[in-house]
C-alpha cells in the first residue's frame, strides 16, 4: 500500500482531526504500545504484546487501532549511537513493511536511541521498581516515550 510517510509532521498531516497515533517498541519477543491522546499532546503507555507469528500479531494490533481510533503509527527505529542503521533496524523496517503491506494506515518511524535505557534508568533510579515489574512494563513505556518524542517534535514544529 505504501503509506509510510517520510517524517511524523507529514503523517500527522495526513490525519483526520481527532485520530490518535499508536506509538511501537517493537522487540524480538515483545512490542510495547503506546497511544495519544486525540489532540496529539501526550503519549500513554497502553499494552505489551508478546509476539507470535506476524499474522496473529498484525490482527491483534488491528483490533486495537480500531477500537482506539488510531490515524497512524510511530514505530521506534533503533538506531545506532553513531546514527547507522544495523541489522535491529532492518528488522524494525520489515516489520513496519509488513503491517503496511496488511493495514491502510499511515506509518512513520522515530529515532529511538536510548529509549529503553532512559526508562529503565528511571524506573530503577527514580522510582525504585523492582526487576521483575520493570521487564513487565519497560517495552510498554518505552513506547511511551518513542511515542511522546515524536509528538514533542510535532509540537515544537506548530
């Protein structure tokens, strides 16, 4: 279908008022989500999906933008610290052409780097969670700041 947009401002454009963008960490075994609110401001975790086969996970996912009203999808690129694309992102890439290749949505992807590290920094630091409650919700929250990054930079271009 081709709707991956080249930056966030252009599928945010492409938008009807009042969608949401989902926000993806998507892992080798996990992808965290994370939705917007309607007025594309702030970014709330939502769920972890343990992955399985892509078609059983691009129907989960699909259900959920439905029922969320979701317009778009941000997907975390993994980038690496000196700005190159390795094999982690090849995959995210592959993910994000498959579901786009499935669902008539929009997608674009946001530079994830440090993403995970930052939260779980903060849930280890700040909050002082315990290892166990961290792996349950680290993927979620990841997304959740992939997520608000990208609506950051939408508001900072406004």
């Amino acid at each position: 279908m081709d709707m991956i947009h080249p930056t966030i401002a252009a599928l945010a454009a492409a938008l009807r008022p009042k969608e949401r963008l989902m926000g993806f960490d998507v892992g080798s075994k996990t992808i965290g989500l994370a939705i917007s609110d309607g007025g594309l401001r702030v970014a709330t975790s939502i769920d972890t999906i343990r992955r399985a086969k892509f078609t059983k996970d691009a129907e989960s996912l699909a259900a959920m933008i439905a029922e969320r009203g979701v317009g778009g999808l941000v997907i975390g690129l993994p980038v690496s610290m000196d700005g190159t694309e390795g094999p982690a992102c090849q995959s995210v890439r592959q993910f994000g052409s498959n579901l786009d290749a499935r669902l008539a949505i929009g997608i674009a992807y946001w530079d994830e780097r440090l993403s995970t590290s930052a939260v779980q920094r903060f849930l280890t630091d700040e909050i002082d969670m315990s290892r166990k409650r961290r792996v349950e919700v680290v993927d979620k929250m990841a997304a959740a700041y992939i997520l608000q990054g990208a609506l950051d930079s939408l508001a900072a271009r406004a």
